[in-house]
C-alpha cells in the first residue's frame, strides 16, 4: 500500500466516521428530545387529569394567589371534605398539590410558567366567559402551563404546553 | 512493476458481514424507534379518548336533564316512558351509539329517586389505532328548582318609580318570621327579597330592597344615592343608601320555561253565579275560550281542593272584586294560549288573608300584559314570563301589599307599595323543573 493511498484510506475513513459520529450525536439529541417530550407529555396528561377531576368536582374556589414569583389555587369540595391547593414557585419550577392534611406531591416540575384565570358563570355571546377576581362568582377556572427540559444544559424543543378550561360543576 | 493478488475468499466475505450486521442494527434501531413512536401516539389517542369519554358521558346527562325538564313543572315521567326505554322500577335509560366522530356514545339512565330523579351516563370512546374502548361514568343528582325562589324575577327589566316601594321578605310557614295566621309581620321581617333581572336592568331609583340584587353581566343596576338602597335590614347595616357590599352581583345565568297547557279537557263546566255574583269553584279543570270578567263586587272564590281555571282570552278583575280562597283550598289561573293572539290580565284583591302559596296565576306565551292596581292585598304567585307587568300601588299615603313573588318578562313598580316575599314558597311551592345539585363521576 503506498502513502498515497494510505492518505486516500484515512480520509475517506476520517470522513466516513465523522458522519457516523455526526449522525449517532445527532440521533442521541434527537432521542432524548423525544424522551423529554414523552416525559413532559405524560407527567401534563398525569396532572392535567388529576386536577381537572378535583377542579371539577370542586363546590367553590376558597383561595386564590398571582404573583411574579408564586401563584396559587383552592378548591373546596364541600361534598367530601376536602381540600386541595396547587401552588407553584418560579424559583423551583415546581407545581405542587398539597391536601387538607399537609400531603405534598409535585404535579409538574421543571414548570416555567403556571397561569390561571377565573371565569365567573355566564357565557358571552360568542361563548367565551367574562373573568371574575370575585371566589364566590367562580364557576369555570382556564389553567395554562408550559414545561421544559434541558439537553446539556440547554433547552432544546422540549417546551410542553398545556391549556384547560374547566367548569366547577358542584359550584351551585 | 508489481502484480496485485486476488484477495481470499474469507476477507471478502467479511465486508459481507459488516454490511449485514451494520443493517441489522440499524434496522432494529429503526423497528425500535418507530415502535416507541407508535406507542407515544397510541399514549397520546388514549389521552384524548379518555377526554372524550367524559364529554360522551356528559351529552348522556344533558339529554337526561332535558327528558326531566321537558316542560314548566316536575312531572317528566309520561315523557321519559314515551321517549326512553326501561321499566319505572329501575328507571328509563337510553342509548345513543356510535353518534360522535370517534365512533362514541352514551348510555343515559335517569332513576327516580327523591328529592329529585338521578342520571347516571356512562360514555365511551374508541382509541384509534387499538380499537380499545374507554369508559367513563358520571352521577348527576337533582332537586326540584322552585318556580319562586325570588321576590321578583324578570327576564328584562325592573322598573322602580318614586320613593315609596319597597321590598323584602318574610316565611309565612315560620312563626318567628310570620303573623300567627302565616302573614307578614314588620317586627319580623327578613331581608330576602332579592330581585333578579337575567336578560335587562334593575332601575332602583329610590326604593328601598331588603335583599340581593342580581343581573347578568351585560345587564346591571342603578340606584338612587340620595335615598335608594339594596342590602340586609338596618340592623345589620345602617346606611340610608348605596348597594350594600356583596349584596349585588352580576353573574346571572337563568332560563324560564313557558307555561304549557294545563290541561287537555276540563272536568267541569264554568259555573253560573249564585245571586251575590259569586262564582264558586271545586276541585276541577275549568275552562273558559273566551274573555272573563269579573265585575264590581263579585267575587271568584275556590272552595276546596285545588281549582284549576283556563281563561284562554283576556282575564279582568274590576276594581272592587275579588278573588278569595277558603281554607284549605287553591286556586291556579291560567290565562292566554300557546299559539294565540296576545291577550291581558287585570287582577285585584286577591287571598287577603291566606298563605300565597295557594293562588297562583300563569300566563301562557300569549298572555303579554298583566296589570295589579288599586288599594288592594295580594297573596299569591304569578308566573307569566312572557308578559310585562305593571304593579300600580296607591298614589298616596297608603300602602298596598303584595305578599308572595312574581315572574314577568319586564315589570314596573309605582306609587307607595310595599313586596314581601314569602320564602315559604322555596320549599312548598310549585317546581318549575329540577335542577343538578351534585355531579360527581363513579
């Protein structure tokens, strides 16, 4: 084999394997990219179940809270007793869902944003509600959240966002 | 120069190999990705069924509580046996197959049950793809709505003239808030006389409401600040004027079914009157095609049991008659059509001294004005959302009473007047339909 050839080899080696290097890292972004949005999709579906059920069967909403850093949700179920608060902090990025008795569990982590709205019981014309500030005219809450994971350090197309509207169907 | 050998056999069938192991690792890599996408979109059309299943489900309930309140009233039972399938003992159900876009539907069941019947609708959803079905389940429990459960309510607006109305309540079923014949007491009075506007306006102007004031949110209120006033009675709060805290609210959202008919065919004949211009009514269904009139000094009166009077034209109460009701006895009037050329009411004196749940006058759609004027007493209920109503009280210093409630399209309040709103008839008054006091999913 002469230097010439062998230097044709190494190249077209070279070139060969960079590809495959190149295509092997670009699949590995792209699987966990996927992974992270099964994840987001899953843990939103999760919680987006959970909470649209006890929203739903809620009888009133007893506190609100919005602000830059903290914001906060909870309902009353008069019918079980029971006590429900989702709070979520900016700094941690997670949505938590504390009942009556102290039980903390995380609903969403790695949660950027976290927004709800009060919608009081009577539709508009074009069948959007009017938005109340007022617990006691709350009949349907609209929550919106976005999630996001990082590849690396960085966050690469993995925001999830998610939009509910939900009626308190106990809320006479 | 230098001759190349042929390679062996071995060394060329090794780029062979690499070749086939390369493709098949790839090709699992391949298989592997498609299946966990497929597993993804499956995950997710799971999802969105299991979403589904509960919006078939509650189609299910709303069918339900249309078969219920199919019309004013709470007897849904001959539409649910004409309409739905199933024994009375277990209730009536129906099935709606295959009826959305996802191959869904629903079984819908309503249970008599007390104090208002029980749907259960169970609804599915396929998941594409699988062809797996998902169901959800949602119990919806009822409670007969009361047809009078404000003092006033209107579909437009309330107009409140002068400054001498004024209105609150009282329970004529509960001593301490009542005389002891069951009439209203000033001493004990309550401050429950709420008025409602669900479509227009409440013009307080200078009257004096003990009680709640609600609209919908394109409607609204205004009230004299000099002197009108909507909140709970001095005692609790003091001001002279202005809307009391908490004490008006616009989120209204009601609806208030038309009168039908009351009934196919009387069971007896309108009677003559005795010599005193009296006409006596038993417990029948009596009917009348044409205008009443009941003159100067006559009088309508029942005698026992329930009374039931279908005037399909204009029904008019001079000044100086009355309509009485003896103990024990009521008296429902019906007035107008369905269908039929607008016709008006004109009422008087009416039940001066009994409870108002035990008159009652309705108008059909057709029946557009009604009208109560004079130095009279009124204990009763009108239900006549189609008609605008004007309560004229005394121009002066005397004050009349309406005691009971009343259901308009719009109504006018003049002159000194006073509404007291029986809060009785909540709870032994007539139901206008049922409504959902609990949803809850199984």
């Amino acid at each position: 084999m002469s230097l010439v050839e062998l230097m044709v080899a190494v190249a077209a080696g070279s070139l060969v394997l960079t590809s495959t290097v190149a295509i092997f890292v670009y699949g590995l972004f792209s699987f966990a990219g996927m992974g992270n949005y099964a994840i987001l999709s899953g843990q939103s579906r999760k919680s987006l179940d959970q909470m649209s059920r006890e929203v739903r069967e809620a009888t009133q909403v007893v506190a609100y809270q919005q602000t830059a850093t903290t914001k906060s949700l909870s309902v009353t179920n008069a019918y079980t007793s029971t006590l429900v608060t989702y709070a979520w902090d900016s700094d941690t990025g997670l949505l938590t869902r504390t009942l009556k008795d102290g039980d903390e569990e995380i609903c969403l982590s790695g949660c950027d944003a976290w927004e709800v709205t009060m919608y009081q019981r009577t539709p508009r014309k074009n069948w959007d509600f009017y938005s109340t500030t007022n617990l006691p005219l709350c009949k349907l809450i609209n929550m919106r959240w976005k999630c996001s994971r990082t590849i690396l350090g960085q966050k690469i197309n993995t925001e999830n966002v998610v939009t509910a509207q939900i009626v308190l169907r106990n809320k006479p | 120069m230098r001759c190349l050998s042929p390679k062996p056999a071995p060394e060329r069938a090794s780029v062979l190999l690499v070749a086939l192991a390369l493709s098949v690792i790839l090709g699992m890599t391949l298989a592997g990705y498609l299946s966990w996408v497929r597993t993804q979109n499956v995950l997710v059309a799971e999802s969105q069924a299991w979403n589904a299943a509960l919006a078939h489900a509650e189609a299910g309930i709303e069918e339900g509580l249309a078969q219920i309140n199919v019309s004013f009233g709470t007897n849904y039972l001959p539409s649910a046996q004409t309409n739905w399938s199933g024994a009375s003992a277990s209730g009536f159900y129906v099935q709606r197959t295959d009826v959305f876009k996802d191959k869904g539907g629903y079984r819908a069941s309503i249970i008599p049950d007390t104090p208002g019947p029980t749907i259960i609708s169970t609804g599915y959803a396929v998941v594409p793809l699988v062809g797996r079905r998902i169901v959800r389940t949602v119990e919806v429990r009822t409670k007969p709505d009361a047809a009078f459960g404000y003092a006033i309510a209107v579909l437009q607006n309330v107009t409140m003239g002068g400054n001498y109305v004024m209105i609150d309540s009282y329970d004529s079923r509960d001593p301490l808030h009542s005389t002891s014949m069951g009439t209203y007491d000033p001493n004990t009075r309550k401050a429950g006389g709420d008025v409602i506007s669900t479509d227009g306006f409440v013009s307080v102007g200078g009257a004096n409401i003990y009680g709640h004031v609600r609209t919908a949110p394109w409607g609204g209120i205004s009230v004299q600040q000099s002197n009108g006033r909507v909140g709970d009675l001095e005692v609790n709060w003091p001001n002279r004027s202005g809307i009391e805290d908490g004490w008006y609210a616009n989120d209204l959202n009601l609806d208030f079914n038309d009168v039908g008919e009351p009934f196919k065919a009387p069971t007896a004949s309108f009677p003559a009157p005795d010599a005193n211009t009296n006409y006596v009514l038993g417990a029948y269904d009596y009917l009348i095609t044409t205008n009443f009139q009941l003159l100067n000094g006559a009088t309508l009166s029942a005698s026992n049991g329930t009374a039931r009077l279908w005037v399909q034209g204009d029904f008019r109460c001079r000044q100086g008659s009355a309509i009485m009701i003896a103990p024990g006895a009521r008296l429902e009037v019906y007035t107008g059509t369905l269908l039929g050329p607008p016709v008006s009411a004109e009422i008087n004196n009416v039940n001066t001294t009994g409870y108002a749940e035990n008159f009652g006058i309705y108008g059909l759609p057709s029946t557009t004005t009604m009208s109560w004027s004079g130095n009279n007493t009124f204990n009763g209920t009108i239900y006549a959302p189609q008609a605008i109503m004007a309560l004229k009280g005394s121009g002066f210093t005397s004050t009349n009473d309406f005691q009971g409630s009343c259901v308009t399209r719009a109504l006018t309040l003049q002159g000194h007047f006073n509404f007291h709103f029986d809060e009785s008839l909540v709870k032994t008054g007539p139901s206008k339909g049922y409504t959902v006091t609990s949803w809850r999913e199984l």
